[in-house]
C-alpha cells in the first residue's frame, strides 16, 4: 500500500520539462511533489511555463535609491550593465563640483593675472624710457605708439618698466639728498651725519606717486564715466613718467641758490606734460558732450604733480640754516693751579 502511494507521488509527466532542458538527467534527484491539480493529471499551459533557455528580463533601476543620478539605466540578469549605467548625470557632476575643495582663485590672486605685464625684455625697457622723454610733448604717440595700447602688435603696458624706475629712484634721492647736504653745509663737512630715513622717506613718497595717485585717478575717470584707461596703464604711464627725475636728483647737487628749485621743476614739468598728452585726448573724446568736467579732471592731474614736487623740495632738497651749524660739544673746562703770593709781610 505504502509503495503504491509512493509510486503514485512520483510520477512526472514529460510535458513539464522541455527535452534540451539542462536539469533532466538521471543523476539528478526527482524534483518537488507536485500540486494536486498536477496529481489529477492536469498539467500547466506551455505559456506559464518558464523557458530558460531565453534571455531572462531585465528590471529597471530608476527608482532604486542606490543609484539616485542614473537615469534610464537597466541592469539584466546575466551581468552586463547597460551603457548608461557608466555615464553619470549631469546633476552628479555638478554636485560633486560643488562639494568638492578645488574652489576658484581670484584673478588678482592668480600668477597669470600679472604675468604678461612682465613679459618683457630689455630692449622693449630701453626704447620705452627713452620714448618717455623723447615723444613726451606729442599727444597720445607714447601712449599709442610705445605702449601699442590700440595695435595688434603692441605689447600694452608692463609693470617691469616702472617698478625698476621707481626702485632705483629711491636710491637716488636718497643718496643725493644726502649729499646735496654736505655740499651745501657751511663747515665743509666736518660735522655731517648721514640720515638715513631720507631712505624710507623716498620709498614710500615715490611708491604713492606710481600706485595710489593711478588709483585716485582711476576711480575719478570711472565716476565721470571715461573707462578707455585700465589701472595698469595708468601706473605704467607714471612710472615712466618719473625718468625726468633722474637727471633732476644729479643736477641738485650742484652748490647754487635756487638751482634745486628750477631742477626739479623743469623735472615735473616734463612729467605732468607726458601724463597730460596721454590722457587729454581719451577724455576730452569720452566727454565730448560734457565738457564741464574734462577741465577739472585735468586740473586734478596738475594739482597732484605739484603737491609731489613740494614734497621732493622740502623733504630731501631743502637745506636750512640748521644743517650748517656745527653741533660742536661745549669745552671742557682745563684743570687750574690756585697759587698765592708771598708778600715777605711775616718776616721780622
């Protein structure tokens, strides 16, 4: 009874499993009992039947919360990714940009920001003082024609030229100013002492002039509304207006009354007509229908060459009568013998 019933439980029909199918060998134990419905001799439709022998589906994955900036991505059952699995949104990209610790440097302080106004060799140097002086009366050619400001195969301005120049006037101001003291000092020298702060004096006096004066002046143009001048072309064009400067501090050592004065105005002179014939021109063309406020623009100008030739005179060439007078110490008093008379009075 008990084989019967076993016997009976086994029993497969051959329409469940397809002939090629991989898992129907004799080695193989008999799979799971059947349902009753299969019992009673009624087999399952071909259609419900899972064919493996057939790719098996895919499932997609665009909900899945692993995988939030993937879009229209499938993963199939046999391994293979799909080609827009390995290419990340653009919304990953950019979040992990902004989470990211590369942040962008400012331009001004990025090396490449000044690295074309130092591009320059000796030769552009040289033909740039020597045009300084040379062309200093001739309206906008130092500018147009030296710097190359509006041509294709000009270099623009540079910063080389006018740090060297102010630099180096340093050291020459304060080494004439010094000596134009002992030559005008009244006891030959004898008692001279070097003052060294004419030094830093001049450092931060001439530095003021080529940086914060192109400032003053660059603000002043944007609020009028003349924006043909960049910042670094206004401190190239003072920078090399202080070459008039070097002759000036040699010749102020010459021992003559006044000629210090006339030295160093003829120096400013020269400086404020290069600046002037440089920037007249943009702004009279920039304010042609305003007029009213190209003259103090202008004067403006004027006014801060003269405040720094005042403070070139009375800073490191004006000797006064103090500078003259010996600061000899006071004598020393000499030891003295008291000595007494004898007068013979005390002799009997």
């Amino acid at each position: 009874m008990m084989s019967s019933q076993l016997s009976h439980t086994h029993q497969i029909d051959d329409d469940d499993f397809p002939p090629d199918n991989p898992f129907m060998s004799s080695d193989i134990s008999p799979p799971p009992l059947q349902t009753s419905t299969q019992q009673q001799g009624q087999p399952q439709p071909s259609s419900q039947r899972m064919n493996l022998n057939q790719n098996p589906p895919s499932i997609p994955i665009d909900d899945m919360s692993f995988r939030p900036a993937m879009d229209n991505d499938t993963l199939n059952l046999t391994g293979n990714m799909d080609k827009n699995a390995a290419e990340p949104s653009n919304n990953a990209s950019n979040n992990s940009n902004n989470s990211g610790i590369n942040l962008p440097v400012p331009k001004v302080f990025s090396f490449q920001t000044y690295a074309k106004y130092f591009d320059f060799d000796t030769i552009d140097i040289q033909n740039r003082i020597v045009g300084a002086v040379k062309f200093a009366n001739t309206p906008d050619y130092f500018r147009e024609n030296i710097l190359g400001i509006h041509r294709s195969d000009g270099k623009g301005p540079d910063l080389y030229g006018p740090i060297w120049i102010t630099i180096t006037l340093v050291f020459f101001v304060a080494l004439t100013s010094n000596v134009s003291k002992y030559i005008h000092s009244d006891n030959g020298g004898a008692y001279f002492e070097y003052d060294i702060s004419h030094l830093v004096n001049a450092m931060w006096v001439l530095c003021s002039f080529v940086v914060f004066v192109p400032a003053a002046n660059f603000v002043l143009f944007r609020c009028v509304g003349v924006s043909c001048f960049s910042f670094f072309e206004l401190v190239c064009l003072y920078g090399y207006s202080l070459v008039a400067f070097f002759p000036a501090t040699i010749l102020c050592l010459l021992p003559m009354t006044g000629w210090d004065w006339t030295v160093l105005l003829l120096a400013t002179a020269l400086s404020s007509v290069l600046v002037l014939r440089n920037v007249a021109g943009p702004i009279l063309q920039q304010l042609s229908t305003q007029q009213q406020k190209a003259g103090p623009i202008l004067i403006f100008i004027m006014v801060n060459h003269f405040i720094f030739f005042l403070v070139m005179k009375f800073m490191f060439y004006h000797h006064s009568s103090n500078d003259s007078t010996p600061t000899t110490p006071p004598p020393t008093p000499s030891p003295t013998i008291a000595t007494t008379e004898y007068d013979g009075s005390g002799d009997n």
